[in-house]
C-alpha cells in the first residue's frame, strides 16, 4: 500500500521512492519487474526494512532518477 508522501526532497529513500510511486501512478509490483527485483523487496524499501545496495541504486537512477543517497555519493559509501 502506497501512503500520502512526505517531503520528496527529503534524504529519505523510502520518501523518495513513495513519491515516485505516486507521482507516476506505478505500484510497488511494476516498479519491481523494472528493477529486476521481488516486490517484497520493494515492500521492505518502502518500510525501511532494507535499504538496496548500491547496485541496486545505481539502477534505480537509470530507471527512474537519481534517489537521495546517490546525489554526491562514491560506490563505497552507500548500502556496500
């Protein structure tokens, strides 16, 4: 379930990435299949249960924008 978003601009990747589900009417399941991964995991991103890797980041921003934590961040600096 998608929830009202908070700030966007917030450095939070759960905001972020709820914002983007709302802002471009896509749910957790086809965001997902986009990203090549399960859409538990992408419950768990929205319920701050995991946070993705940096790989996963770095597709993320070619798929959808660059989230919050890749803005100035080096390879070894985000989730490993």
């Amino acid at each position: 379930m998608v929830q009202q978003p908070e700030d966007p601009a917030s450095d939070s990747f759960p905001v972020w990435l709820n914002h983007l589900l709302l802002e471009r009417g896509l749910t957790q399941r086809q965001v997902a299949q986009e990203l090549g991964v399960t859409p538990k995991t992408v419950s768990r991103w929205l319920r701050r249960q995991s946070q993705p890797k940096y790989p996963q980041l770095v597709r993320i921003a070619a798929t959808f924008g660059t989230p919050p934590q890749l803005r100035g961040a080096e390879p070894g600096e985000v989730g490993g």
